[in-house]
C-alpha cells in the first residue's frame, strides 16, 4: 500500500484572495524576511459577529471574551476593541497590552496564575478577575483594602463537576476551585464582601467534550442557586473556551490518513513519518497500542457551532430543559473566552525554502527559513498541508504528487516542522514560499523562542480596502480606523 496522503486545509474566502495575491505576498517576505506572520483583523470582526449570532439566536446577553495568549498581535486586538468585545488575559503583560490598545476595563476578565502586580492592576482598573482558590481571593481582598482600591469584581472558578444519573465527570483540572468544597468557598467570598463582589462563577476545562462542558455548565447553574440562597447576587457564566476549529477541508482525507497512520505504525504498510514516529500510537507484539496524540483536525462541529450545540443541550437535573433556555429564566449573562475558535481563518505564517535536497531513497529533504516553534501546528497537534507558492508560477517543477520532509533552521535533530510526510503538487524550489494558513490561533507566535538567534517572525496586518486590494501594514501600525493607520 502508499500512495499520496493530502491533508489539504479549509481556506475561508478571505484567506483565499490573500493566498491568490502571491506576489504580494513574496514582496513581504522578500522586505520583512522569513518566517512572517500575517495577520487578517478583519475576519476576526466577522468571527465576533458569528459568536454573537449564536447569542442571539438563544436570546442571551453577555460578553465574548477574545483568549489574548492564542496571539500576540496589537492589530488582532485593535481590531477587537473596536467590535466591543471583550479580552482575557492571563499575565501583566497582556493586561497592559490589552489596554494599551483599547480594550476597555469593564470589558477585561483576569485568568491564569495571578502575582500581586497583576492582581492590583486588574482590581486598580475594574477588570473581573476569574480566581482560583480561596487563598487567590484571601491575596486580592488584602490587596484593595491595603492600598484603597474600588470592590473588586470576581469570578469564581470552579472545577470538579460530577453529573446527576448516568456517570460522567469532567476531567481533574488545576484550574479552579472542586466544587465539593463550595461551601467553604463561598464562605471566603462572603467574609470579604468589603473587598470584592461575587459577580459570577466560572470553569476551564481542557477537552472538546460536549457531554463533560454541560455537565460543568449544569453544575455552575446549581451553584448559582446556592449563592441566592446565601444571598449573594451573581449574574454570569462564563464557560471558557475550547470550541475548536475545524482545519482540513475534507473529512475522507483526515479519516484515510488516521486509518493509514495505523497501518503504517504495524508495519503494514510504508512508513508515513521521520523516523517512524506514531503520534502516541505504537505496535506491540502486532497490535496497536497507544492513544493517537493529534487534535480532530477535521471538526464537523467547532467554533460557534459547537457553543450553538451546548446550549441546546438539555439538562438532566433542571427537568431536561436546555442549558440555554435556563440562562435565559434566570436572566444570567453567558461569558465564553474562544481563542482558536475566535482566530479561525485570521492569518497564515509564511516561510522561504532555503534547500531542497534529494535523499536517495525517500521523500525530498526541504529546509526552511523557519523554525518548528514559528509554525507551532505540530505542537498543537494540528496536521495540515502548506500551501506551495513557487517564486516563479511559470518555471518548470516535476508535477506531483511530490512527497517531501520539512525541516527547520534549527541545529536539532528535533526541529522538524512537520514529523509527517507531506504531499505537494510540485517539487518545491529554494525561494519559493510555504505559506501555512489558519495559524493565527495558538500556533503563530505560542513557541517560538530566539534559539540560535535566528528572527522571530515579524508580524504584518493585510486588509482589503474598498476596491477589494490587498493593503499591509506592520501589525504595530495597525488601527482600526479608515485608512488603517492612517496609511495612503
């Protein structure tokens, strides 16, 4: 068995007509060097939009909540502070970022681990901030008191839920506080009432289960009726994110290549990856063992979507009423924090093929102007296609399929860009551009470090202006004003 295994990436329209401007694009690498980032402000106004019609469609008020660690762009997040949507950051350094590009206040939720200088800023300016542990809360109620600071809003997070009926536990987290000790929680908000103000409660669950999020979401309605009877008043949830996006094209290409992916790692057929790696799977005695470490890439199901489809699941311990419908009786506010969802289709990493070198026998060895930590897709387990944009359209290239390694810029063994065979519709040649799309969420900037002092990627903001022609900025220089920056 063999043949070629394509993995061909969902290319919205947006991202097409910028894949289709390839001139324009070699231009900036050719200026701004190789590995670049591009970045599409406006599909992030498109996706905002989505994620409210869903909102809508369930009759729900709220706040979409932009996850600021999927990227670093100031252009992403200019853009999104003039759709009034909200950011949640998870550091000092993205709360002073968020603000300096006009995120307002009342529109920042605090996450993560905090230090005392993120707490103080964060209640210092009125964000909410999402806690952890009643010992985070005992840190910031001391906080506003010592130095005079306004009551605080807080968000409770929670974790641990546990379904009524059938068995079904969201996974163990080390964000939040187990639900089982809500009452000793609670009791620390009410002690310092002075300080803060319980204005919600909150999880973080890292999984793409529909089943384990309703259950959380019906747990935080209970808990919510827990704190009236305390005679707290909170009126929000927020449920994180992790909707997902969905990045392959087709879903017989991912489904063949996981079946293959099997057959190859028994040795039943040629091998798929350097050095035979199996992503978790591997073959014990003629059987498969493992679990396959890779994220559904193909997602019939994701971004907003996928929150339509939790709010409208029924929820067993309320009579079996949508999860949706019981937000809406009691007039709760639904936060969601999407990152990867909210950045779907929001920018390419472009890379230079530096060498091509034939290997004897086996795929063609491709070096690139990049790093693994600069097209970070791998590190999230996300496995798609590049797409090829030869320097000169017109010359000669073996037509494909030509199936080739990846390697990137690093002194390592480990740095490959893609551990897997990739498939490309022509032999590529040194200046010709990889052009890797949907990578805006996570993985365009989440890894990548100045090992070797080889570039970072810079980053550049493309939009189209009224007569639908690619215009770019540098992603600092963004504003979202008409021009964009002011630029002619």
């Amino acid at each position: 068995m063999g043949g070629a295994l394509y993995l061909e990436p969902r290319v919205g329209p947006r991202l097409r007509s910028l894949l289709d401007s390839a001139g324009l694009l070699h231009t900036l690498a050719d200026a701004l060097g190789s590995p670049l980032g591009v970045v599409l402000p406006d599909q992030l106004g498109e996706n905002v939009k989505r994620f409210r019609s869903v909102y809508r469609k369930h009759h729900l008020a709220g706040e979409v909540f932009l996850a600021h660690k999927a990227n670093r762009s100031s252009a992403l997040l200019r853009r999104l502070a003039a759709t009034g949507a909200g950011v949640d950051v998870a550091s000092l350094g993205e709360l002073q970022h968020a603000l300096s590009c006009g995120c307002a206040p009342a529109l920042i939720l605090a996450t993560g681990p905090k230090d005392p200088e993120f707490l103080w800023l964060a209640a210092r300016i009125g964000a909410t901030v999402s806690l952890d542990s009643p010992a985070e809360l005992d840190r910031l109620a001391a906080l506003v008191r010592a130095h005079g600071l306004p009551r605080a809003r807080v968000l409770l997070r929670l974790s641990g839920f546990e379904a009524s009926g059938v068995k079904v536990l969201t996974r163990r987290s080390r964000f939040g506080s187990p639900v089982r000790e809500l009452a000793a929680a609670l009791t620390t908000v009410e002690r310092h009432g002075d300080a803060v103000e319980l204005t919600g409660v909150a999880y973080h669950l890292d999984t793409i289960s529909l089943a384990e999020k309703a259950v959380a979401l019906e747990g935080c309605l209970t808990v919510l009726e827990e704190c009236r009877r305390r005679t707290l008043a909170p009126r929000a949830v927020d449920i994180g994110g992790g909707f997902g996006v969905n990045y392959l094209d087709d879903r017989t290409q991912w489904e063949r290549y996981t079946t293959e992916l099997a057959n190859a790692v028994l040795g039943s057929r040629p091998p798929m990856t350097w050095g035979g790696h199996g992503y978790g799977l591997r073959a014990e005695g003629g059987t498969l063992r493992g679990t396959l470490g890779l994220y559904p890439a193909y997602r019939q199901v994701a971004g907003e979507r996928y929150l339509d489809e939790l709010l409208s699941r029924p929820a067993a311990a309320f009579d079996g009423r949508p999860l949706a419908t019981l937000l809406l009786e009691h007039l709760y506010d639904l936060y969601t924090e999407p990152g990867r969802a909210l950045l779907d289709q929001c920018g390419l990493t472009l890379a230079r093929v530096v060498e091509t070198r034939d290997a004897g026998t086996g795929p063609l060895w491709v070096r690139l102007a990049a790093s693994a930590g600069d097209i970070g897709l791998e590190e999230h387990g996300v496995l798609v296609d590049p797409v090829l944009l030869p320097r000169a359209p017109g010359a000669s290239h073996d037509v494909g399929p030509v199936p080739v390694h990846l390697f990137g810029n690093l002194c390592l063994e480990s740095d490959l860009i893609t551990r897997r065979s990739v498939y490309l519709p022509r032999r590529p040649a040194p200046g010709d551009l990889m052009a890797f799309v949907n990578t805006a969420g996570y993985c365009m900037d989440f890894h990548a470090t100045h090992a070797q002092r080889q570039p970072v990627a810079r980053k550049v903001a493309a939009w189209q202006d009224g007569n639908g022609e690619w215009r770019w900025c540098l992603d600092e220089q963004y504003w979202p004003i008409t021009p964009p920056g002011g630029l002619q």
